[in-house]
C-alpha cells in the first residue's frame, strides 16, 4: 500500500489490528513508515488526487526552503566511505598523502573561519588527489584494456566527485547563499549515488572473491543500494514545520521529495536490467551454452524484478501511478510472472543441479512435486508479505498451501507414506499460526519440524563414517540438529511476554554458542587451511561475516523491541564479534580468548547504558572489580595477544613488546570505565595516562626483561625456539638495550610528576629528589647509548643532565631559595658546554695517536673510521646541548608569560578592590576556582616577590636563545655543508627571545619577529657575499679552463645584484620592528629593484634574496592596507 504521506485520503484504507503482519520496516531519517495510522474518518473528493498545478508547486518551493542540516549524512556514508578507501587503496601513498596535505589546508582555513577558502580548499584537494590517481594508478595493467581502464578511471572520478558534492553539503554559507544549487547537490547526490557505489561495491568484490558470480553480486549491492536512496525521501532543506495535513489534500507535493520522476525511472532501469546487460557482455561466449546458463539471464532480471515490487509497498513506483488499486494489481499480476519464472529457474539452476541427490522421486513426478513445492512456499510467502491474507477465504486459502507445499516437499526428499501426516500437521499449525497469531501452533509446529529435521539427518547422514574438522559426522549431524531446533524455538520465545523473556534470551545465548563452537571447528580444526587447498574450503570465510552479522542485526532488532535486555545484548554482541578473530588468527582458543576479552572489556559500554542519569552509574567498588576484571582477563589472554602480535610481524615478539602491548590493553580497556562512568575522577584519568604510556615505552623501547620475570608457555617457547634466524640472516651482535629502562624510568617520573601523581608542587625535597633521578638517568642512558668508549665524559655528561633537570623543575615550580640558586645553575651548565666539547675532541685523538702509529699506514682506514666517528660523537654533543637551551628557552619563555598574566590579574583585582567590591563575588564559579588554582600553583611566595627575585629570567632565557640559535647553525654546517632552507627552520627559534635590561633593552612584544626577519635577511647576504668570494678565489679548475674562469665582471654583477634587494628588506625589517605605516608606495616602488636579482643571478642565495624581497614588499603593502582599513572603519 502507498504510504499516508504520498496517496489521496480517499484511498487511504482503514487497516485493522488483527491483520498486522511483519513489515520490512526502515529507520531510516526523512522516510516514512507504511505502519502509520492514517485516520479511517477522512474523506476527500477524488479530486483531490492531484497535487496541484506546478505553478503552486513552484510559487511554494522558495517560501518551503529551510537552511538546516544534512540529515542523510549516516546514509551517504554507507555507500561513499567504502568507496573512498577503495580508491584510496588503488591510488596508493600519492594519493593519500595530496589528500591529507588538501585536507590540512582547508582544516587550517576552516579554523580561521574562512569558510569559502575551506570549501574551495576542498575541492581543490580532490581535483589534485585525482590527478594524482590517474598517475599512481595501474589500471591499465590490472584490466589489460584501455576502453575497460578508462571506463574504470572515469568511475573512480565520478565517485570522487560526488564525495566533493557531499562535502560541498556541509557548508552552511552555501545553503544561505545559494539555495537552488543546495537542493540541485543534494538531488544529484541521492541520483548518482546507487549507480556508482553499486559497481565500485561490485568491483570490490570481484578482486576479492573473483568474477565467477559478479553479476549476481551487482544484483544485491543495486536492491540494498535502490532501498536506501530511490526510495522517495523528504528532502533535508524543505520545511516540514507545517506538518503533512497542512497541505492540499493531506499529502506531501512532488517538490518536497529529493527525486522526481526523471530519476526514479532511470533508478529502476538500472536496477531492472544493468545485471543482465553485464553478465552478457562479460559471459557473452557462454550464455546459451547450457541450460543452467539461460536461467541465469531469468535470475538476473527477474530476481530484482521481485525486489521492485515489493519496494513498491514503500511506494517505489509513486512515479507510475499513485492508484492503491492500479498498485495492487501491478504486483499481483507482473509477481506471479515473475516469482513463477524465478522459481522454475532456480530448480533448475540450484536445486536439482546441487541437491538432486537427496531427491528420492524419480522424474518427471520429481519435477512435478519440487515445483509443487517451490512455487506453493514463495506464493505463500508473497501473499502473506503483500498482506494478502485479510479474510476467511485467503486463510483457508492460506492454510491449504502450506499443507499441500510441506507433504510435497516430504515425499520429495523421501519420507515413507506412514509419516506423511507429520509434515501435514507441521504445514497446517504453521499457517494457524500466521493467520490465528497463536503460539501453541507455532509451538507443535517446532516439536513436528524438530521430527522431521531429524529424520532426514539420520536418514541421509548417519550411517556414514566421515570425519570432519576432527570429530565424527554423527557429532557434527547432533551439533547442526541441535542448532536448528534452538533456531525454530527461539521466535516463539521470543513472542512471550516480557517477564518470560529471560527464556528467548538463554536460547539466544545457547544457540551463538553453539554457533561459535560449530564455525571455529569447520574454520580452524581443517588441516586444508594449512596446505593452500583453497578450492576445498569447508567453511568459506564470507560464510563467518555474513553470520556475524545477520547475527547483531538480528540481536539489535530484538532489543528495540524491548525482547531481550542488554544484558543479554551485551553478551550477544561479544560472542558474535569475537567470531571475527577467526578470519585473522588460525588458533583453536581465539575465538573464546576474545569473547573473554571482550565480556571484560564491553561492559562499561553495553551494560551501562542509561543516558537519564548524568552522575556515575557506575559504582566505585564496581569500578574497581571491573578494571581487576580487564587485568585478568588480559593476562590470560596472553598467549592470543602473542598470537595475534606473531601475526601481525610475522616473527614472535619479544617479552617487553608483549608485556607492552598487555598493559597498553589493560589501559585502553579501562579507558570507558574512567570516560562514561568518573570523568570527574582525576587521579583516575591521571593512573591510566601512567599505565598507557608505561606501555607505550616498552614496546618502542623493548627493554630486556630478566628471565625469571617472564613466563613462556609452551606454544610461545616452541616460537622462540629456532635457528632459522641464524641460519637465514647469520649471527648478529646484540645490541646494547639495558639502557632504555632508565629513560623509561625517566619517562615515567616526568610523567608523574607532571600529572601530579608524585606531589612534587607542595613537597620541595621530594621536587629535588624526583629533578635529581630523572636527570641521573638521563645522563646515564645518553653516556651508555652514546658515549660508551669514552668513560671520562660520563660524569660530566651526567652533571649536565642533572643540572638541566634541576633547572627546568625548580624554575616551573620554584621554592624559596631556587630563584637564587638557578643562576648559578645555569652558569654551570653554559660552562660546562664548552669543557665537554673539547674533552671529548681530546680524548677521542689522544686514543687515536696511542693506538695507531704516525707512520703506519697500514691502519690509515682504521683512522679515517675513528675520526669519523669523533666528528658524530662532537656532532651528538651539539645537538645535545642545542635541545638543552632550547628547553631552557622554552620554559623561561613559558613562565614569564605566565607571570605577567599574574601581574594583570593580580593589578585587576587591586582595581576592582578600590572600587569598593571584591571580584571574586561577581565571577562565575568556575572563574573563581580557576583563580584560586591559579594562586595555589606558587608554593611560597606571592607573584610580586617572584617578579622582584626573578629578573635574572628574561637575561637567561636570552643566552640560551642565542646559544640554542648558534649550535644549530653550527650543526647546520656540519650536517647539511649550510643548507640554504635550514635557516628558515632554524630563525624561528629566535622568537624566545625575551626583554631585559642587560642585553635587549628596547626589545618588547610588539618586535617578536623583527630577530626572525633581520637574522634570515643577515644570513643570506652573508652567505651569499661569502659563496661570491669563494667562487671568485677557490673556484673550479676544470671549469676555469674551459670557459676563462670567473672574473671580476662576475663579482660586481653578482654583488650589485645583491645591493638590489637590500631597500626591500631594510623597508620591511624597520616595518617590522615599529609597525609603523609609510607611505604606500614605497614597499610597491622597491619591488621591481628584485626582479633583476631573480632573473639574472649566478648565486642561488641572491635569488632567494630576491624572491623574498618581493614577497616582503607585496606583504607590507597588503598589511598597511589592512591597517588603513580598519582604522577607517574604527572612524
């Protein structure tokens, strides 16, 4: 019938409760429900049919129009998001990485709320993503052919396009702006959508499973994907404010549905004849060759002819006829073609080509009766879907089918006359049941079909000696008995009253067991997994997904019926999930070692699940029993986290790497303990940051972990066990690893400290010892790592790092005394830079000369090998002390931004105290708790005392600064020979700078870029000047000779080059230090002084000179513009 929504009140009929039957119902946002109960009262004039002339339609489209949401995004991504990791997975790492970077940039856009820069940032993102696609691709390799490659590379388009036009439907300035191409976007997106994820679905498959059945797998993508989006749906950007009885006639006009006419036939011919038109042009050589080859051509129309029909209860074909009469007949008529049509072909085509062994009749009485049988079930099934069954006659009707449709399909398989009244009286109770809703005749039709079940299995299978999976046939026949008879009584449980549902969920619970037990048998017991015999797999792997799934849809459609409790749905949903391991670890205990991880770690998630409350729901003692719970269950899962890790590497794993990813498990397990249940308990989130991260480290790090701390079961000391490794890749030194656990041990005390875990803010003694260890070990790791061969830097080494350690501790969290100790502190440290460098230089040389001799020159290579590694030791130094000042840096900067928003609070609350009023009464409660944690962070002294005993910050953090800035470039020479694009990686490290008294006294907020600007603007002319002076005086011999070497024309050129991109950047360094507006004109006049610096150089650092002075020129311009603007609009 069509839906309230869509059809006259005159042909709206009145449906009576006692004839409800199952519907295939949608959730789906923005469709309707046949269910709805239209109001049996109202009648309109047949003239009413109509929806109106289209000029009212489109007099009212504008005014109907409503910005709002798009509220079939979860739709679209059931069908784009797959599709765009399969074109990202064709593309390759181009594709994903122009992708992200696109991705990026409009993010960045986006958060600078510059919404039209963004849309178009995306779009640009996709375009260069597919031309990236087209390059990286290989599909003309993969189809070995053009026309097939190209038909190919033009989908992949199309696909990407449609996901710009689903991003472009996010945008909310597009809606307000351009309303027509909103509604043309979403039009278009519900129109292309099933036709391209259908195929990419399809190809998906066909590289996954092969092409033997594709058409059949287009089939059932083109009915998922016609049900989801060809179905009429309310557009997202109409009004619905006035409800569907506020238009003419109580029905919704055509301009509120998504689709129109146009789109919705080109929906059905594509589901109608698409399949077949492909499997002809793909089997064309074969498709009369036998009959079974021919009924294919039938299934492929026929089949998705059916699905149409029934789509039209949804009112999938409004665009045909909007009679309820005409509708009817349509179905009835062309269904009974059809489902005849389908039913001859799949006897021949299944039944007797795959099941004729158990036909015991002989033909043609064999024909004649799984006919019988076949078209009596699917009429009898089609006539109660399409709720033909509504009077006395359709029941006697009804009834009488089922019974000649059971005794028929009986005799075919078998049974003896004396128990033909057995699947007669099954038939009969099943048919009252459907017609009388009366669930002692489904009860007597579960007890006569167990009978039957039976029967046939002893019949056919017992007596046979196989074995299979590891057990006996006549375990296996029990096993699927068993399951058949739980499947047939669990929906006659589940129809008992709710205080009996406990019932339908024990029968739920028994029968995923048994499923599990059956599937990891016929899955992981075979021994033709282990010998590639693909071709005799027993249980295919789609067979363990579709199960699973069919399985939670089959548990979340209960539980909305409020059928079985979430406890149930709780335990239901681990045991279907866990399944899943199967398809990756071949292990005969996976499947219940992940059922047990996953009862212990879903209960927060799935048991807790009443959103009324906004307090914990969870207990304190349950919190904890569940976290102990998690540890357990963990821990005796151990061996298929080893499993799983061997899996994954291809190797087994360490001890530290698999105790890490435990703890890390446990962590991550706890996690929706601490998040749904105490998120206001800090300490708790605090010990599971700890706990991650202790994880974390020991599977990067991979400590050695002693013996007796580990235990090995037999399967993990059978992995461990071989001497394939020395064989294959010979013997290797061990590597030196003891080490890592100290700067784990460093890690960890950071850490805490930092989380408060160890009150390191309220306890000095306890801040100098913690300050003391981490920079101890520390010190020790990088002498044992690094420094080995040189013994005599190890204390100072450590000295450095524990002075480090200090430094930074007591200057985040100072104490009384620290502000005039952290000097000195500092003074060490910068002294000991230099002592360290060359001590190490020194001793490395001294070895050299005592081990090797002046004039051997048989150890010369040795030689060269030592003093290249004295240059990395020397190297390791700088780039040791360069991360120590920028620490430094880094904090100082960071404290004395702290303080001075202390002073601006602090002068607040004087002002606000004069004016005779405390603040503190007036703020918000949580502004007055942030102040007084505010204030409880200084220990013992007040902000102006700091401020008094701390001046020496701004002068240290300079040094550092600037010592930071000189290692590095001395680095940058050392490693790169003085890249050209280091220093622009390396000047921003000059915006630490701070104001003092001693050394930059003018300097302020206001000029924080000027050192970036002058300095990369200083290096480059002196680098340039310098690389002028090499070529000129050291230049290439070779080159010398043949053209007459460079001259002095070759110096003053290049140096007046030079001299024309200094107005440019003197312009724009004095721009930056006052910000100061000049004239216009000119940083726009000293532009074109750049150009000849770019086109005729020699020297690539003039040219980059150059290119800045033009970038510099064109951003003054643009920022004292900015300026005038908006002191005009200020005016």
């Amino acid at each position: 019938m069509l839906p309230p929504e869509l059809q006259p009140r005159s042909h709206r009929p009145y449906i009576s409760p006692s004839m409800s039957a199952p519907t295939f119902s949608s959730s789906f946002n923005g469709g309707y429900s046949p269910e709805r109960s239209p109001n049996p009262n109202l009648s309109v004039n047949s003239s009413t049919n109509s929806l109106g002339s289209s000029s009212s339609s489109r007099s009212l489209k504008n005014l109907r129009y409503s910005p709002s949401a798009f509220t079939y995004n979860s739709r679209i991504a059931i069908a784009l998001v797959p599709c765009a990791l399969f074109i990202l997975d064709l593309g390759g790492t181009p594709v994903v990485a122009t992708l992200i970077l696109g991705l990026m940039c409009s993010y960045i856009l986006d958060s600078l709320n510059f919404k039209p820069g963004a849309f178009f940032a995306v779009w640009f993102s996709l375009i260069a993503a597919q031309i990236a696609f087209f390059f990286s691709s290989s599909l003309i390799t993969t189809f070995n052919s053009i026309p097939l490659a190209l038909l190919a590379a033009f989908l992949c388009a199309e696909t990407n396009f449609l996901i710009g036009v689903w991003s472009s439907l996010q945008f909310k300035w597009i809606q307000i702006e351009n309303p027509s191409i909103v509604l043309a976007l979403e039009r278009l997106l519900f129109a292309c959508v099933p036709l391209v994820a259908a195929s990419i679905f399809t190809w998906a498959t066909v590289s996954a499973v092969g092409m033997g059945n594709a058409a059949y797998y287009l089939v059932i993508f083109n009915c998922v994907f016609y049900w989801l989006y060809s179905i009429p749906r309310i557009s997202s950007f109409k009004s619905k404010q006035e409800g569907v009885w506020g238009y003419h006639g109580g029905e919704i006009p055509d301009d509120m549905l998504i689709l129109g006419p146009l789109e919705s036939c080109l929906h059905t011919l594509h589901l109608l004849f698409f399949p077949l038109l492909f499997h002809i042009a793909s089997h064309y050589s074969i498709i009369f060759s036998s009959a079974a080859s021919v009924c294919d051509l039938f299934l492929l129309f026929f089949i998705p002819f059916l699905f149409q029909l029934y789509a039209s209860t949804r009112n999938a074909l409004w665009w045909v006829t909007k009679n309820p009469n005409q509708l009817q007949s349509i179905r009835i008529t062309n269904g009974a073609v059809a489902l005849f049509v389908v039913v001859i072909s799949l006897e021949i085509r299944v039944v007797f080509h795959s099941f004729g062994r158990y036909i015991q009749v002989p033909p043609p009485f064999s024909y004649l009766l799984v006919t019988t049988t076949m078209l009596g079930g699917a009429g009898a099934a089609c006539a109660y879907a399409f709720r033909m069954i509504a009077d006395a006659l359709s029941s006697v009707a009804f009834t009488a089918l089922a019974v000649l449709t059971c005794v028929a399909g009986a005799v075919v398989v078998g049974f003896p006359l004396w128990l033909l009244p057995l699947p007669s009286a099954s038939g009969f109770y099943l048919a009252r049941f459907f017609t009388k809703k009366s669930l002692p005749s489904y009860f007597a039709f579960v007890v006569l079909g167990s009978l039957m079940s039976m029967w046939f299995v002893m019949h056919n299978f017992w007596d046979l000696n196989i074995w299979l999976a590891g057990m006996s046939l006549k375990s296996f026949c029990k096993l699927i008995v068993a399951s058949v008879v739980l499947a047939m009584i669990i929906p006659g449980l589940a129809l008992f009253p709710p205080k009996f549902r406990i019932l339908s969920e024990v029968g739920l619970i028994s029968h995923v067991l048994l499923l599990c037990h059956i599937e990891n048998r016929f899955f992981n017991y075979s021994s033709i997994y282990y010998y590639g015999l693909e071709d005799d797999v027993m249980y295919p792997s789609y067979m363990v997904i579709m199960t699973t799934f069919v399985g939670l849809t089959l548990v979340r459609r209960l539980y909305v019926d409020n059928r079985i409790g979430s406890k149930a749905v709780w335990m239901l949903t681990c045991l279907y999930t866990s399944k899943l391991a199967m398809l990756f670890i071949t292990s005969k205990s996976v499947v219940w070692f992940s059922a047990l991880l996953l009862l212990a770690v879903s209960p927060p998630v799935l048991l807790y699940k009443d959103k009324s409350k906004t307090a914990s729901k969870m207990k304190p003692w349950q919190g904890y029993a569940h976290a102990v719970v998690v540890a357990l269950s963990v821990w005796f899962c151990r061996e298929t986290i080893f499993e799983a890790l061997q899996w994954w590497s291809g190797r087994p794993p360490s001890d530290s790497l698999l105790l890490g990813f435990c703890i890390v498990l446990m962590g991550l397990a706890c996690l929706p303990i601490v998040a749904l249940h105490f998120p206001h308990v800090l300490s708790a989130k605090r010990c599971l940051v700890l706990v991650v991260t202790m994880g974390l480290l020991l599977i990067i790090m991979q400590p050695p972990i002693p013996l007796s701390w580990t235990y090995r079961s037999d399967l993990m000391k059978a992995a461990h066990q071989t001497g394939d490794d020395i064989s294959i890749y010979g013997f290797m030194a061990p590597k030196l690893t003891w080490p890592s656990w100290l700067l784990i041990v460093a890690i960890m005390l950071s850490l805490a400290g930092a989380t408060s875990v160890i009150p390191i803010q309220h306890i000095v003694a306890l801040r100098a010892f913690c300050a003391t260890a981490v920079g101890f070990a520390l010190g020790v790791y990088i002498s044992a790592q690094y420094f080995l061969q040189t013994p005599i830097l190890h204390v100072l080494i450590v000295v450095t790092m524990v002075c480090s350690s200090v430094f930074v501790v007591f200057t985040h969290f100072p104490s009384a005394s620290s502000t005039k100790l952290l000097p000195w502190v500092f003074a060490l440290l910068v002294a000991l830079f230099p002592v360290t460098y060359l001590l190490e230089g020194h001793v490395s040389i001294t070895s050299i000369i005592e081990d090797v001799g002046v004039g051997d020159t048989a150890e010369e290579d040795r030689r060269l090998t030592t003093l290249l590694a004295v240059e990395g030791a020397r190297t390791s130094l700088l780039g040791l002390y360069a991360a120590i000042f920028m620490l430094i840096a880094l904090e100082i900067k960071y404290e004395l931004a702290s303080l001075m928003r202390g002073k601006a609070i602090e002068r607040g609350g004087i002002r606000a105290g004069q004016s005779g009023q405390s603040t503190s009464a007036t703020l918000p409660p949580k502004m007055r708790f942030m102040q007084q944690r505010r204030a409880s962070t200084v220990p013992t002294f007040t902000i102006r005392k700091m401020a008094a005993e701390g001046a020496w910050m701004p002068a240290v953090g300079n040094v550092a600064t600037i010592m930071c800035f000189a290692i590095c470039l001395i680095l940058n020479v050392h490693l790169t020979g003085g890249s050209n694009r280091a220093i622009f990686l390396l000047a921003p490290i000059l915006l630490l700078l701070n104001q003092d008294s001693d050394f930059i006294a003018g300097f302020g907020d206001k000029q924080r870029y000027f050192p970036v600007t002058i300095v990369i603007s200083s290096y480059l002319i002196l680098t340039a000047l310098y690389s002028i002076w090499e070529e000129v005086w050291h230049g290439n011999a070779g080159w010398g000779l043949d053209i007459g070497g460079p001259d002095w024309f070759f110096a003053v050129k290049n140096v007046a080059l030079l001299i024309l991109t200094f107005p440019s950047h003197i312009l724009f360094n004095q721009f930056v230090w006052s910000y100061r507006k000049r004239k216009d004109s000119a940083p726009l006049l000293t532009l074109p002084l750049n150009l000849p610096s770019i086109i005729m150089t020699d020297v690539l650092k003039i040219k980059i000179l150059g290119l800045l002075g033009v970038i510099y020129s064109l951003s003054q311009y643009l920022i004292s513009r900015q300026q005038y603007l908006s002191g005009l609009k200020y005016i």
